[in-house]
C-alpha cells in the first residue's frame, strides 16, 4: 500500500496533527484529549515498528521534502533546489524506537496522574510537540532541519516543567534555568550551522560529510557543536540545569525529558561519526569524549548519594549514567582510524554504549515513574518523611527493585548486558577507565540501597494508613518497562545482534550514510 | 565575519556582566541570535544563494517564539516572587 512510503513523515505528522486538534477538542470536553493523544502516540509506535522492520531488512530509507532529483532546471536565484530530506538509518530507528515507546507510556501514566485540573489540554497538546520535536531530531539529514527540532524540543520541555508552577516558585525557577541553558544551546548549534554554511553552502549532513576538510573554521564549529550538546545532554561541567529541571517536572515528563537528552547525545554522535568520520584527529576528539563520560559518572554518583529528595537523587545518577554512553563511544571514536583495535574492541565499546542509550531509557523511565508513583500517593518527595511503604504498596516495590537491580548491573536485568560490554572493551583500551567505571557502579548500588530502605522498609507508619496502590494506567505503564527490561536482560544477544550491531555500522561507515543520499541524487 | 563576532562578544557580554535584572538577559540572547542572523545573511549574499535569506526568515520567527515562551516564565517569576532582580540569598 502506497501508505508504507509515506511512513517517515507519517510518525511525525499524526501526533503533530493531533497536538493542534486537541486544545479545539479540550474545548467541548477534556477527558478525551488524553484518550486522544494516546492513541496518537499509539499510532506512531506501530507506524515507528513498522519502519524499523522496513530499515533493519532493506536499507537506509531517505525521504525527500522539495524538488525530486536534484537536476531539475533551477529558478534563478538559487543554488541547489530546495530539499530537505529525513534520512533514517539503523541508529536514527533505534533511537526513533526508544521515542515512541517512552512517549507512549508517558501519555498512558499521565491519562491516571494528572488531577483533572484544568490546563489539562495543553499538557498533552506540548507532550505530542515534544515527541514531534524528538522524532525530528533523530529522523533528519539536515543541520538547520535539525537545528529547528531542538529549539521546538526546549520549548515545549520548557513548557512542561512549569506545569505545576501556577502556585509553587520552584518549578518556575527550574523551568527557567533550562530556558536560559537551552537558549544557549540553541544559538551556538546555530553559531556552527552559519559557520557551514558560510564556508560550503550546503547544510545537509551528507553532503557535508563529503565535502568537509579539518580547517580551522571546522575544529572550531566541532568544538562548539560537542560542547553545547553535551551540555544539553547532561554532561558534568555543564549538568547544572538537571537536578532542578528533572525533579520539579511531572513524573512521566521526565521521561521524556530523559530521551530528550539522549536525542541530543546521538546527535553528538551523528555529528562526529557521520559527519567528519577520518577527517578529524579521532584520538584527540575521542579522549576529549572519554574525559566527559568519566567526570560525569563519578561526579553524578557522588552527588547522588547524598541527595534527600528521590528526584533529584534520580537525575544524578542519569548524569552519571550518561558517562557510562559517552566512555563507550568515546572509546570507539577514539581507535576509530586503526583497524585492528577497532575490530578488537572498538566496536563491542561502541556496542555496549549504544545498548546503554536503550537501556537507560527503559530503566531510568522506570525508576522516575516509582518516583511519581509515591508522590502521587503520599505527596512527598522527601525520603526523610517516607517509610514503610512496601506494606502498603506492593507492585510499586517490586518495579522499584526491578529497575534498582537494573540500574546497578545486577545480572538477570539488561543493566549488566551492557555495562559488561562496556567493561570487558574499554579494559583492553586502557585498564584504569573500566576500574573507575566499575567503582560507579558499585556506589549506584549503594545508593539506591540506600532509597529503597528509607521509602519502603520500615514499620508502618501512622500517616500513610489510607495509602492504596496506584490506579491501573501507572501500573501498566511501569509493568510494560519491567517486562522489557527483563526480555533485554534475558536475551541480550538478540537485540544487540538484530538492533545495536547495524546502529554502530551505520554510524562507522561513512559511506553509507553518504552513499544513500549522494548516490541517490 | 567580523560584524558577526563583535555584536556576539556584545551579546555574550551583556549576558555574563548582568547583575540588576533578568529582562537583559533576554535581551542579550536576542542580540546573539540577531548576530548569527547577519552571519547567515551575509553568508548568502557573497555566495548568491537565495536560501540563505529563507534561513534567516526561519531564524527570526524561532527567535520570537523562544522570546514569547522566556517572558512568559518572566511573568510567572514576577508574580510568585515580587520582583525580577536577582537576588542574593
């Protein structure tokens, strides 16, 4: 069916519809407006599956918005003809996959934890935009294309985090942190676009990517476009916003919020491998990468353990967490111009990193909606305050530990699969990063021992005697996540050979990328 | 290029140095944005390549939005703590 062609535009075009339908619908009546945008989100994941089977068996898909061939007869005044084109490889769909399976289960736990107060419209109306916005980002070929996305994505993430705001400052304050930090962003992202498009008039990715030489221009446009991306991924010099940010927003928000950040680190990674490949000093770059990973995991551990508030204790160890992705990348950029290393161990750290973008969602997801979960029931985010919940709410615990088990590496979860990956690679690189890496993990454990005794064991206490589980939608939601966990932790092999595996070709082999787009012209 | 990277240090100046209220903030990141505007512009000028201008056109209206949602937050700030000075807790 002609439909099947069309799927790449159709993933963002049904929630970005659906997103300014509903404020009109809100209008009549606001129930259905989440009913709405669920089964929007529905529709995008079966569509994302879809082309995920199409990408994984035949090849990277390009879908061309403007002119069909580029040697169509030219008005006067341009160039090229105009075309911007979503160029959607093995790493783009895997990414693509993690979106609409979050944003999903955002929308299902959100139809049962928002109190039906009444700006209820326009937080599914920007939970749909920003979905729309992180699809972009992970779809598109193009540098301004996707310079458009992040800035679509910070505003509607910046929206979202103040939804609680109208009585509480704190929110607000934390919204507008992440607006100054993703203004920032945004405009060095397009300091480096004007910098490529000054010096080669083109802005597709591929078309960079041939053309591209190591000039000065260039070093100084790579230097800024990792910085700012790491930064607004979380990374440590620059992880300030995330703490407040992630704690104060609503808790299926900040799951989304964590693919978010994780959409801006496989743009480092777009941007890096895709885009300059040999052509820059991969060791120099790849080391700079490593160094951001280390400091991130070790300072997030540390600054999580002594965190009181299970939320933001949550986002520390995402930034520590997000280390873990940046040193097993790092380690493959780093032996990306030698052959024999990079058969060796290059590309399982590669792997393993990639893998941990995955599960990392998942289980970070997990742990932000148990968060949510205890505040939707006691109304505390304090774990001074918190006790002896496991008599009172049983499935909650179990997903808790499910997703603590995970998180620390503990071996029947998906946490092990890829930190083992990460270990075994990045020992044969240089030995002292695995040890530092294993020692983080050690203290993740300890620190989530730590939140698990002070909100669930204990006697019961007195002021938690009407405390039920949760209702049925948030318990979906978390089940749907512990059983992929326990799938992925159980079958590591599948995914990685079937998923991960053609994600870190796609991203190594230049040619490829470019190939489907040049070669195609 | 220059014109470009003196009005950015400006931008990045008046940013960094602000001490009496957020609103220059604000300011100053629409001084950066206006910078990397001239860029573009500039840009397509001197290579003669119409998209250069749809660019711009598309970096103005990003802006304004961006400003909208900024002062948006502004009014919440003002109305839940009194005043937009920083303050010195």
């Amino acid at each position: 069916m002609n439909l099947f062609n069309h799927t790449p535009i159709l993933i963002l075009a049904v929630p970005l519809l659906t997103a300014f339908l509903i404020p009109i619908i809100g209008k009549i009546n606001k129930k259905t407006t989440g009913i709405l945008a669920t089964l929007a989100l529905g529709l995008s994941l079966i569509m994302t599956i879809v082309l995920a089977a199409k990408v994984l068996s035949v090849g990277p898909q390009v879908y061309v918005f403007g002119e069909k061939s580029s040697l169509l007869t030219l008005p006067s005044g341009l160039k090229f003809p105009i075309r911007i084109m979503f160029q959607i490889d093995a790493m783009g769909i895997f990414m693509g996959l993690i979106t609409a399976l979050v944003s999903f289960l955002g929308a299902v736990y959100s139809l049962a934890f928002l109190d039906n107060k009444d700006k209820i419209d326009s937080y599914y109306s920007l939970l749909l935009l920003l979905t729309v916005s992180m699809f972009g980002m992970e779809f598109t070929g193009d540098l301004f294309n996707f310079f458009v996305f992040l800035e679509i994505a910070s505003m509607a993430s910046v929206s979202l985090i103040c939804y609680r705001g109208a009585d509480l400052g704190e929110p607000v304050e934390a919204g507008f942190k992440y607006m100054v930090v993703s203004s920032i962003s945004a405009l060095m992202v397009l300091f480096a676009v004007g910098i490529f498009y000054g010096e080669y008039d083109v802005l597709n990715i591929a078309a960079i990517a041939s053309v591209v030489k190591y000039s000065q221009l260039d070093k100084i446009a790579l230097g800024i476009l990792v910085s700012v991306l790491a930064m607004k991924a979380g990374a440590v010099p620059m992880h300030m916003w995330t703490p407040d940010a992630y704690s104060e927003a609503p808790a299926p928000i900040t799951m989304i919020l964590v693919a978010a950040s994780q959409a801006s680190l496989y743009a480092i990674f777009r941007i890096v491998f895709s885009m300059y490949n040999i052509t820059l000093n991969t060791l120099a770059v790849g080391w700079i990468i490593i160094i951001l990973g280390l400091l991130s995991m070790f300072i997030g551990v540390t600054m999580a353990i002594i965190q009181k508030d299970i939320k933001r204790l949550m986002a520390y160890h995402a930034i520590s967490q997000t280390g873990y992705m940046l040193l097993g990348v790092g380690v493959g950029l780093a032996v990306l111009a030698n052959p024999e290393a990079l058969k060796d161990y290059g590309i399982t750290a590669m792997e393993g990193g990639i893998f941990h973008i995955m599960n990392h969602a998942m289980y970070k997801g997990l742990l932000f909606l148990t968060a949510g979960a205890l505040f939707f029931r006691t109304g505390t985010r304090d774990l001074n305050k918190m006790g002896g919940l496991a008599h009172y709410m049983k499935y909650t615990t179990i997903f808790f530990i499910i997703g603590a088990a995970a998180i620390a590496g503990l071996p029947p979860f998906n946490g092990f699969a890829s930190k083992l990956l990460i270990y075994e690679s990045v020992y044969k690189f240089n030995p002292l990063l695995s040890i530092i890496a294993m020692v983080v993990s050690i203290l993740t454990l300890a620190s989530f021992v730590k939140v698990f005794h002070s909100a669930f064991l204990g006697p019961k206490l007195p002021q938690f005697k009407e405390v039920k589980e949760v209702p049925r939608s948030m318990v979906f939601a978390m089940a749907v996540l512990s059983c992929i966990i326990i799938f992925f932790g159980l079958f590591p092999d599948l995914i990685v050979k079937n998923l991960v595996h053609p994600a870190v070709m796609s991203l190594i082999e230049q040619l490829q990328y470019t190939g489907t787009v040049l070669g195609g012209m | 290029m220059s014109l470009t990277l003196i009005l950015f240090l400006i931008g990045i100046l008046g940013f960094v140095f602000n001490r009496k209220n957020i609103i220059l903030m604000l300011i100053s990141i629409e001084i950066m944005l206006l910078s990397i505007t001239f860029l573009i512009l500039v840009s397509s000028i001197s290579l003669d390549d119409i998209i250069g201008q749809s660019y711009a056109i598309y970096i103005i209206i990003t802006a304004g939005a961006e400003s909208a949602i900024g002062l948006g937050i502004l009014v919440a700030f003002y109305r839940l703590r009194g005043s937009i000075a920083f303050e010195n807790k």
